[in-house]
C-alpha cells in the first residue's frame, strides 16, 4: 500500500468536527482511518485541567506528542491511504500559552514542517451562539467568544497551507457539514470512490 495522506479537519470550539467525522466514516473505505482527537484523549483520560501556565504548556506538549505519535504510526503502519485527523499538529499552537518560538522549541519542528505533513486543511468555522454554539459538550470549558478567538488564531495558523479549505458557519448545520463531505470526498483516496 502506498503511503498514508494525512487530512486534517480542524477548527475552533463547537465547529462541529465530531459529528462530521462521524458523517465522513460512510464514505470512506477501509483504507481510511480517522484518527481520534488527541486533547479529548489527554482530558477523557484524566489528565489534569488547570488554569496554570505550567499545566496550559504541559497539556499543549502532551497534545502535540499523541497527535505526532497517531500520525507517525499511521504513516509507518502502511495498512491505510488516508488518515483523517480530528485536528492535527498546528492545532496547539493556538492554545499554547508561552511564545511561539518555545512552541517550535518543544515540538523539535517548525511551521513549515508541519504544514507539509498534510494534504489538505479542512477548516469549519466555529458558530456564534446565534448559529448554534453548543454548550453541552463537558470537555468543552470555552465560551462562544472564546471559541470564535480561537478559531482565529486556527485560521492564521493554518491558512498558508496550499490545500486550505474554510468551511464557514451557517443556519443549518446539515449543510455545513455536506459542504465539508465534499472537501472529504474530493481528497480521499480512489479507493473509497
């Protein structure tokens, strides 16, 4: 099998990543995986949540590592030609609560390198309250305002990759997310067509 390309579907708080990801497994075959997001593995699993800068920069590089590591394997693993990553590397970067070049420091990597790791940048735009932010999610502590700040920092962190695509919010959430299938289809492999 031929190496994995990497997808990333990213964007702020209550963009609606899971329910996407959950919609995009019918039109994927078995030669995509979807990688699982690393921060909703590092505080399901317990890892402490603290307002501190000490905990803030010790969850962002435990986040960066899982992240890394699920990609690396599916890179090396060989068994599949596209992996779709609930949020990717960069995505720390805009929680990361220290300087930027302490970020590439941690990371061993720069924006550069980690751009090239993927094929494509999926980005849905999060919803105002208006639009239906939704508070209900128990890992989710940010407000709609918050959100929207951190979706900005996404789109500046994100938007120099040549394969960036911005899904913005709208009324109806079916049809923001049949918009981001179809940036799913157009970049998975032949396999699943």
């Amino acid at each position: 099998m031929k190496s994995a390309k990497l997808i990333v579907l990213t964007g702020g708080p209550g963009a609606g990543k899971t329910a996407v990801i959950e919609m995009a497994k019918k039109i994927l075959c078995k030669h995509s995986i979807i990688l699982p997001e690393a921060a909703s593995i590092i505080f399901g699993g317990g890892f402490w949540r603290l307002p501190s800068l000490s905990a803030r920069s010790a969850a962002q590089r435990a986040i960066f590592h899982v992240q890394n590591e699920m990609e690396n394997l599916i890179l090396e693993e060989g068994s599949w030609s596209m992996g779709l990553c609930d949020r990717g590397t960069l995505d720390g970067l805009a929680y990361w609560p220290l300087e930027e070049k302490l970020f590439w420091e941690m990371s061993h990597s720069s924006h550069e390198k980690e751009l090239n790791r993927y094929l494509a940048v999926i980005h849905l735009r999060s919803p105002t309250d208006l639009l239906g932010y939704n508070h209900s999610n128990p890992l989710r502590t940010e407000t709609s305002r918050e959100a929207k700040e951190i979706d900005e920092r996404i789109a500046k962190i994100w938007n120099a990759h040549p394969n960036y695509e911005v899904v913005e919010s709208s009324q109806d959430f079916l049809t923001k997310a049949n918009l981001a299938l179809h940036l799913i289809a157009k970049y998975r492999p032949d396999c699943c067509k």
